[in-house]
C-alpha cells in the first residue's frame, strides 16, 4: 500500500520540480528548439509528458494504460502559459490517482500487456520524466543555454 508520505510522494515532488525548473530555465528563443530532426522540439516534448502522464492517471484509475487515447489528453497550444498549467494539472491528477488506488493493497495496472502492481508502477511514471530530463540536458547543452542551477549542483547536468 502507498501511503501519504511514502517514497513515491517524495519523488513525485522532486521530479515535478526538475521538470518545472527546466521550463523555468529554457530561454524564450529556444522553446521551440530541437536537437536533430529526430527529436521534437522542446515544447512538444513537454506537451509529450504532459498527455503521457494523463494517460497514466487514467490508466490507474481505470487499471489499464491505453496508450492510443495519448493525444486525446492534452488538445491545448504550445505555448509555455498553457502548458506550464498543464503541468501543475498533471503533478496534482498523478499523485490523487495514486493515493486514491493505493487504498486497495491488490491494485494492479496494466502497462503494454503485462499487471504491474501500483507500487511497480509508480516507477514507470517516474522513470518516464527522469528519461526526458536527461534529453533536455543535451538540448541545453547543444542550445547553448544553461540548466537550471539545482541540476547543475545535484547531477553536474
């Protein structure tokens, strides 16, 4: 069972500020900048992340991630207003989502065919924030802007 004050709640927290530092910290020339035509530009990313995690909130509440439905999550702009509130949105939807299954000890989701229990998955949620964290590091670098001061001090990013 996930209670209030577990480790997920505590890395909830960081991550959700990681990821709002950086948005912070991406200068107005750059929100639309993208390393390599493979990769979108930061702004989609963020719109990315922000679908991703209420396909997963979803997905804990109803027991089933359905990755299909991602684009039908976030249909606001691109602008760093909307999707910085939108943001904010999905930290509060993630950790409810959580904490409201976490009252049934058996609770399972079903991520690419394969029952996680919640606790497992909370990683998954985690872990895809902190995949994209490490992307933006390069697009600052190859930006040429800096990251924002509290990853420069805890990861040297």
């Amino acid at each position: 069972m996930i209670a209030t004050g577990t480790g997920f709640e505590r890395h909830w927290a960081h991550i959700t500020e990681m990821v709002t530092q950086f948005v912070d910290a991406v200068p107005d020339e750059h929100w639309m900048f993208s390393p390599h035509p493979r990769f979108a530009p930061f702004a989609m990313q963020l719109r990315h992340i922000v679908r991703v995690r209420r396909v997963y909130a979803d997905g804990i509440r109803n027991r089933r991630v359905d990755m299909a439905r991602k684009r039908a999550h976030y249909a606001g702009d691109l602008s760093r207003a909307a999707l910085s509130r939108a943001l904010t949105e999905t930290d509060g939807e993630i950790l409810e989502a959580v904490l409201d299954a976490a009252e049934d000890p058996g609770a399972q989701v079903d991520f690419i065919n394969r029952a996680f229990p919640l606790f497992e998955f909370t990683y998954v949620i985690v872990q895809h924030d902190a995949i994209h964290l490490g992307e933006w590091s390069l697009y600052a670098t190859l930006a040429g802007f800096e990251t924002p001061l509290a990853w420069r001090l805890g990861w040297g990013l």
